[in-house]
C-alpha cells in the first residue's frame, strides 16, 4: 500500500537529510522545510488571510483613485474583478510548491535562479515589500494623527504630530515582528470578521449621508469615447495585477503551512476575489459618494472621515482603519522581506532580524512621497514595480511547471555543487531571461513611442522573460536533479499528487 505524504515518518526523512546535507550558507531553521506539526493552516486561514489583508487603506485607494481618475463605479468593479482573476492565476500556480515540499520563496527561487542567484529575485521582491511597508506605516501613522486630531482638534496642522505617529506605528509593527509568524495568524483570525463589520458600517453611514444607493453611486464616467476609457483602463488593469503581484511571488511563505493543496486552493480562490472586489466596492461606494456629498472625488479614506464632524464615528472608524494596517503590514510586507534577507546570510539573519531590516528599509524609502497624490500610487508605483517582478513570475511558473514537471529536489535546495548549482549557484540563463522581460517592460519610460509596453508591465515582463527562460533551458539544457537520498526522494515525487 502505498504511503501518503502526509505520513509524518516521511517527511521527517526528507528533513533529517537535509539536516545532514545541508550547506550552512542556505539553511536556517526559518527557511527549513516545515513539519506535519507546522501545518496548521486551514482554509479558513487562507480566507481569513486574504480577507485581512485586503482589508485595508491601500486597497481602499486603490479602488477609490479609479473612481478619482474618472472611472464610474461598474467600471472600477469590473476592472478590480478582472485584474484580481489575473493575478490568481500565477498565485496559485506558485503556491502548490509551498504545499507540497514545504519550503518558503527564496528556497523555491533556488532551483530556477541558482542556489547564489535566488539571492537577485528575493532582493527584488523584498525592496518593493519594504516600500509597502513603509507605505502602509505612513498611512497607519495618519490614522493614528486623524485620530489624536479628532480628541484634540488643535493638532490636525501639527506636522510634528503626524511624524511622532508615523514612527510611534512604526514601532508597534516592529513589535509585532519580534513576536513571531503566529501572533500573524492570530491577528487574522479576530481581525477578518471585525473588519468587515466596521467597513460596511462606513458604508452605510456614506449611504446615509448621501441619500441613497441612487445618489452614492450617482458619479458618471468622465470618460466619453472608447478609446479615452480604454487609455485610462489597460494602465489601471495592470496596476490592480501589480498590487498583488508581489504576493503572487512568496505565497509559498504561507501555503508552506497548509494541512493540504486542497485547503489553500480554496481558500485563497475564494478569498482572495471576492474579499477584494467587496472592499473595493466599499471604497468605490464611499468615494463615489464624495463626490455627491463634497462636489470631488476623496480617495483618502483618512482625509473623507476629517470632512466629518463626528467625534465617535470618525474614531471607530479610524481604529478599524489602524488595526486592517498594522495586520496587513505584517502579513503581507514582513513575512517575505525577512525570510529573503535570512536567504542573504541564513546563519546571521534570522526572520525577526530580516523583519528589523525591512521596518529601516521602509523608512528609507519615504512612504510620504510615493502616497502624494493617486498619479504616483497607481502609475508610478503600482505599474512601475510590476514590470520588476513579473518577469520573476514568469521564470518560476515556467521552470517549476514546464521544465521541471514540479518536482524538486528538497535536499539540494539546501547544499551547494549539486543540480541547482549551475554556474557557481547561478543560472545564467534565468538571469538573462530576467533582464530580457524587465527591459521590455519598463523601456516605454524611456522611449515614448514604446509607452504601451509600460502601460502593460506586468503581463509584459511575465510573458517575455518566461518565453526566453523556456527556450534558453531547453536549447542549453537543463540540470536534472540527483537528490542524495534517491529512493527517498523517488517517494516523495511519486507519492504527492499534482
């Protein structure tokens, strides 16, 4: 009869030997593959995930600045739904070898970019999380001066106020991080249902002030041709893949823990859409109304609740907003930043370290300018950063399904000289694949008349860069791995099904 994966003797085998093969420079008890123990997570977990962390002020902009960039609100809905189908595709796709082996993202890169150049993709993707960070420390730092303003109303033009809260938030992430992946999973487990509860009383009470579903959602498109809609739409499109595009790299840093392939499917095929497109529709709603209500569009939630003489309401709503900020922030801005930078040096940075690391990075990064205005959040930052990482989509998505069949030698993702060795732990042909369809992507900022290639960065990067690593591997060949415990390692691969 044959044994299941999930038999707690075999997966212990396949740590045990990597315990015993391991090169210390690539294993570390954080990116070590989890145990039976570890997988804890449900699909209530994955829903609960994906709700919280869309719960939250950047998504709330997000959607709001399509209606501020003169979308109307079936519009905005349409191109949030589509963009969040888009992105789970690759989401997914990523995920299942989180599940089935265990290991986080910078472990998973190893076997398409070289066990030295995974090191390039998890740097990638750990600099726009750090701007993420720092983005959502800003905004949670706002809150937290809107709600000091609301109690004392002599500090709402106190620019040392507002800096005083943006660090004192600041801190209490670093707090969190220092607590652990778990106090994750428990701030998503309470937080899930109470978000949802406080965004549609914001809704209402935006329905109440306004008048009306009618009235609410009254704001024409302020787009009269086809072709203008379609200008604003394609740009837009990529920058709601783009927003989620940096979890599409490292969820297997959370599928890793899940009880089973099934769990995390459900869960995050749920989850992740129709949360998305329900909080959308909040700040869609919301900033709709504003416009009804003020005569502009507002597409800050934090600066909407200030129009508002409402003492308790502005409060609630205010500490909702700090509690969706500080859960998302950890989830989905620390989590991957610190197991890339631990995968930079696994025997001297651990996670709570690489999570240190991110919170100075994220200072760096001056949150305050990339949130300056809707222009800079959507088509700058959003579309700009897609064009890096969606040729890293592209290259693992290709080499883990195409080339390799998802099977992957877990022993030597953690040793040095052996199939993912490469070129001195670089796969030259991963790296060229990666400048290829990050090139192409953002040339159009550059080259005017290549504006287009821009305006589609993420779709553009993902499908040059895995077209180019597809025929650099099969033209050049392609390393099978030999694991050092073959008949184990043939148990693993026959046993788990795809």
């Amino acid at each position: 009869m044959a044994v299941s994966l999930t038999t707690p003797s075999v997966r212990d085998q396949s740590n045990a030997t990597i315990a015993l093969h391991h090169d210390p420079r690539l294993y570390n008890k954080d990116l070590a593959p989890t145990t039976e123990l570890q997988r804890t997570w449900g699909t209530y977990n994955y829903i609960a995930l994906w709700f919280s962390m869309s719960m939250e002020v950047t998504t709330y902009m997000l959607a709001s600045s399509l209606i501020a960039g003169g979308m109307n609100w079936k519009q905005a809905i349409l191109t949030i739904l589509l963009g969040n189908l888009i992105v789970l595709v690759p989401m997914l796709l990523n995920a299942h070898a989180g599940t089935k082996y265990g290991i986080p993202f910078p472990v998973f890169v190893r076997a398409s970019f070289g066990t030295r150049g995974a090191n390039l993709p998890a740097m990638l993707r750990a600099v726009v999380a750090c701007g993420w960070f720092g983005i959502q420390s800003w905004l949670g730092g706002q809150a937290i001066a809107a709600m000091i303003a609301v109690l004392w109303p002599a500090t709402e033009h106190m620019p040392s106020v507002l800096w005083a809260s943006f660090l004192g938030f600041w801190l209490l992430n670093m707090y969190v991080v220092w607590r652990g992946v778990e106090s994750i999973r428990f701030l998503q487990s309470f937080s899930a249902p109470f978000m949802l509860v406080m965004s549609l009383t914001l809704l209402f009470w935006m329905l109440h002030k306004a008048g009306g579903f009618g009235p609410m959602l009254s704001a024409p498109s302020r787009f009269h041709t086809t072709g203008s809609f379609l200008h604003f739409f394609f740009p837009s499109l990529t920058a709601m893949v783009g927003y989620w595009a940096t979890l599409s790299l490292n969820i297997p840093d959370f599928t890793r823990y899940a009880k089973s392939q099934d769990s995390q499917i459900a869960g995050q095929a749920f989850g992740l859409p129709v949360a998305m497109v329900l909080y959308s529709f909040i700040g869609i709603a919301c900033t709709s109304a504003s416009v009804t209500i003020f005569g502009e569009p507002v597409w800050s939630p934090i600066a909407l609740l200030g129009r508002f003489h409402q003492p308790l309401a502005a409060l609630l709503a205010l500490v909702a907003l700090l509690i969706a900020t500080l859960n998302v922030n950890i989830g989905a801005n620390v989590v991957s930043p610190s197991n890339d930078f631990s995968n930079l040096a696994p025997g001297l940075i651990s996670f709570r370290t690489g999570g240190l690391i991110t919170g100075l990075l994220g200072l760096a990064m001056m949150p305050w300018k990339l949130m300056s205005s809707f222009g800079n959040y959507i088509f700058g930052w959003l579309i700009g950063y897609s064009g890096l990482l969606g040729p890293v989509a592209g290259i693992m998505v290709v080499d883990y399904f195409l080339i390799r069949g998802t099977r992957l030698d877990t022993v030597s993702l953690y040793r040095r000289g052996g199939p993912y060795e490469y070129t001195r732990g670089v796969n030259p042909r991963a790296i060229v694949a990666l400048v290829a369809g990050v090139v192409v992507a953002l040339i159009g900022l550059a080259v005017p008349v290549l504006r287009f290639l821009y305006d589609y960065a993420w779709f553009v990067g993902f499908f040059v860069a895995g077209a180019s690593y597809y025929v650099l591997m099969l033209r050049y060949g392609v390393n099978t791995p030999v694991t050092i415990d073959t008949a184990m390692t043939s148990r693993l691969q026959e046993q788990e099904p795809l």
